[in-house]
C-alpha cells in the first residue's frame, strides 16, 4: 500500500462506508445541507464576544479587512484540507489518518481530544447563556446588568448545573434524531432565525443618537492602528472561529456526498461565518459607542466579561426596549452556542462510533455521561473548586486563583492543542500524503479553481501561520505580550 493512499475500505463513500453488521454512514441530504451544519458549527461565541473585542481594539475597518483576506486564504485551505480528507476516507478524524497508515493516527487521536476537552467547558457556557436568556423574560434588565449578577449566579451550586444540564439535553436530542433528521433541520431553522436577529438588533442599533459614529469607526479602515499584532489577532481570531483542528470538518466532511462540490461549499461556509461575525460587530461596537462614548470601551473587555458584564449595561441605552433587546441578543447567542456544541458532540459521537463499532445509540450513551461528568467538574472549578488552579500549577502562568478550570481547559485545548493539529495536518496534506492527493477528491465532482492557493497555502504558508498563533497566544496567556 502506497502512503499517499487510503486503505480500500476508508476509501469507499461516506453514504456506504459501514463494517460488518454496522449501519451505513450518514450523510448529508445535499450541498447546502452541509453548508448550514458546518456554517452553523464555526458561528459560535468567538464571533459574539471575541470578534467585535478585536475590531474595537485595532482600527474597526483595518482588522475587518485583514481578517477577509486571512479567511478566503489560510482558512480556506485548512478547511478544505479537512473536509476534503473527511470525505475522502469516510471516517472520523482518527479513522481518516490512520486510513493513510496506522503511524499517522496520533494526528487524528490529538484532533479527537481537542472536542472532548472543549464539549463540556462550551456546554457550561451554553448553560450561562439559556440562563441570561431566560432572565430578559422573567426579571427586569437593570437586575440583570448588575455588577453582581453574574458572580452570583456561576457562584451558586445548584442553578449553574440546572441551566447547564439544560443546555446539554438540547444538544444531545437534536443529536440523537440523527444527522438528517436532528442536525440537518435544526441547522436550517436557527442559522436563519440567528441572521435574521443579528439584522434585526443591528438596524436597531443604528438608529441610538452617536451609534453612526460607531459605524464609521467599525466599517472605514483605520490604517494608522496597522500592526503585526492586529494581522495575529486577526490570524488567531479566524483560525479558532472556522472550527479548525478539533476534527469536526473532518466529520462533517466524512458525511458529504462524491457528487457534490466541495470548493463550492467551503466558499459558502466562509462567506456565513464572516458575515455573522461583521454583523456581531454591526450589533455590539455602535451600540457601545452610543450607550458608553467610545470604541475603546468595548476594546477593553473580551470574552465572558463582554458577553456577561457588560452588554446588559449597553442594553440599558435601549430604554423601555433594554429587556426585548437583551432577550432577542441572548436568544441569538444561544441559537450559535447550541448550534457550536451540537457540531462538537456529533463528532465525539462520531469518533466513538467509528471506533466502538456498537453504533450510535451506545456512542450517545457514552459521550452524554463522559460531557456530563466532566461538564460538572468544570463547573465546580466555580464552586467547590474554586481555589484550584491548574494554570497556574502546571504551568506558572498568571497568580494563583487568577484562573479556574474552564480557563485551564480552554489554554490545553484552543492555545495549545488546535495549532499543533493543524500544523501536523498541514504537514501530513503538503508533505507526506502530498495536496495532490486531496486535489484528486475535490476534482471528482468540480473543478478545483483555487487549486494553485491551495497548494501554495497548505505546503509552505499556512504551517508558518499556525506556528505564529500558537506562539504569539502562548506569549498573550503568559501576560508577556497583549492580543
């Protein structure tokens, strides 16, 4: 056997692969089917609470137009190095490499990890958000942007696990009735219902006295904020956005039809993604410059604290209108978050499927107790575990009881872990199996019009840009550098 060919089994069709006496693989109903659920898996709360952070911080306009080029370009061929490597073998990440030669299974073993490590840490957030979600309806909005609502409710043991717990079973039911059925319909009717809130809150927006001169400052580059941290913000932003390196487009991949145009596909996914994350900006920077005066005030907040601290006091600038505001923006996230955690569960699922053999009922089984147990535990890094803190433990970084688990498991799996699968991906597609052999996959059902990028990308570019990400977000959890 060649090393730049599959084993004959992985090799056979997504839609027929199966072992003796084991289901056949499911695939996707058609092209857009597949677009919505691999669109849906990158639009999650990196583009709500971390893109228009990173926008704010450099220029508005100049890190929008950096991030676009870094998308249909070193994204674009990361992702089509998956999908195309999924479809190809038929298998889920462990399976699609070591289809290629059992040595190369660590990469897909290392890949499989990275959605064990992330499902239930995104699960608890998801939780965080059903829980503001619920609250624009039931209590008044000047509570909920309280300084101390927040802490008051992660702190609290009992209603933390109740919304997380919530939040799971919506995943693992939409997941449990199946690929076309579960995640094929789901997918349709929330990233349309998610676009059309995003447009919705963003018109609104606009129409706060001083929130025009939030547009200009986010749309009209700013070329004078120019700088090699913006191009890595912007580089680690896209990467970690397009649900790269942590084996879902490989599985996703694995589902996609022969006659159907790949190219094609991973343009469209790109094109969602973009967009949902520009009209995040669209709904949070003017809306922050009306209510708080300056871009500035959103730039120096991220994350959690953005999303949780303080957009419900931005919501407030809304007046009469702060609870149906907050409710339609919680309901937007939630929409991402579940649609984010139901691509990360079906491919755990998938991944112990493929693996097990005893199909999917007993991969479910097993994947909801192991999110529930290590989503609990998590959670207690909030509570009773509060004073452990592994960041800091293992690795020296920041002062002790600065982080929590939730911290310590994001640094291990988004800032550690993810670069180093895609570099290895990288290597294995440029440098081992080599481009041509994925170019061959793309070509059975269309021609491949950015074959050349491709090729240029995945051998000598893309490998240099992770190796950049990985250090440069290494440096910024250290404190040694600010992204």
């Amino acid at each position: 056997m060649a090393e730049n060919t599959p084993t004959k089994s992985a090799a056979k069709t997504p839609a027929t692969t199966g072992g003796a006496g084991h289901p056949a693989r499911a695939s996707w109903s058609g092209k857009w089917a597949f677009i919505l659920a691999a669109a849906a898996s990158a639009v999650g709360l990196g583009n709500l609470w971390r893109f228009p952070y990173l926008a704010a911080k450099y220029g508005g306009g100049a890190f929008l137009l950096v991030y676009i080029i870094l998308v249909v370009t070193f994204g674009f061929a990361l992702m089509m190095a998956e999908t195309a490597l999924g479809r190809k073998t038929g298998q889920s990440a462990i399976g699609a490499f070591s289809a290629f030669g059992k040595k190369y299974m660590i990469i897909g073993i290392l890949a499989s990890a990275v959605p064990f490590i992330i499902t239930p840490y995104y699960a608890l957030i998801g939780g965080w958000v059903t829980k503001y979600m619920a609250s624009y309806v039931v209590q008044p909005a000047t509570a909920i942007a309280d300084g101390e609502f927040f802490g008051g409710f992660i702190l609290q043991n009992a209603e933390s696990y109740i919304w997380m717990f919530l939040f799971i079973a919506a995943v693992v039911l939409v997941v449990a009735l199946g690929v076309k059925r579960g995640i094929e319909r789901v997918n349709k009717v929330l990233m349309v219902a998610l676009i059309v809130m995003a447009i919705a809150i963003s018109i609104f927006a606009l129409t706060l006295p001083g929130a025009l001169d939030g547009l200009a400052y986010y749309l009209i580059p700013d070329f004078s904020k120019f700088s090699a941290e913006l191009v890595v913000a912007a580089m680690g932003q896209m990467f970690f956005s397009l649900s790269l390196a942590m084996g879902i487009m490989i599985t996703y991949g694995s589902y996609f039809q022969k006659d159907q145009d790949l190219e094609h596909s991973v343009r469209r996914i790109e094109l969602f993604d973009t967009g949902i994350a520009i009209l995040a900006g669209l709904m949070i920077i003017p809306a922050a410059v009306a209510v708080m005066g300056s871009p500035e005030e959103v730039a120096s907040t991220a994350g959690p604290g953005l999303m949780f601290g303080v957009l419900p006091q931005v919501f407030l600038g809304f007046g009469p209108f702060a609870n149906v505001v907050g409710f339609l923006f919680f309901a937007l996230v939630f929409f991402a978050a579940l649609t984010s955690c139901i691509s990360l569960f079906e491919t755990l699922v998938s991944i112990v499927d493929d693996a097990t053999k005893k199909g999917r009922k007993f991969s479910i089984a097993v994947c909801t107790t192991f999110i529930v147990v290590m989503g609990t535990i998590v959670n207690l890094g909030y509570n009773d575990l509060l004073s452990v803190d592994l960041m800091y433990s293992l690795f020296g970084i920041g002062d002790y009881q600065d982080a929590q688990l939730l911290d310590f498991f994001d640094f291990l799996s988004n800032t550690i872990m993810m670069p180093i699968v895609a570099l290895l991906t990288c290597i294995f597609v440029g440098w081992i199996i080599k481009p041509q052999t994925l170019i061959s996959e793309v070509k059975q059902s269309s021609a491949f019009k950015s074959q050349k990028l491709f090729v240029v990308m995945i051998k000598y570019i893309a490998p240099v840009f992770v190796v950049v990400i990985l250090v440069a977000y290494v440096m910024n959890t250290a404190g040694i550098i600010a992204l």
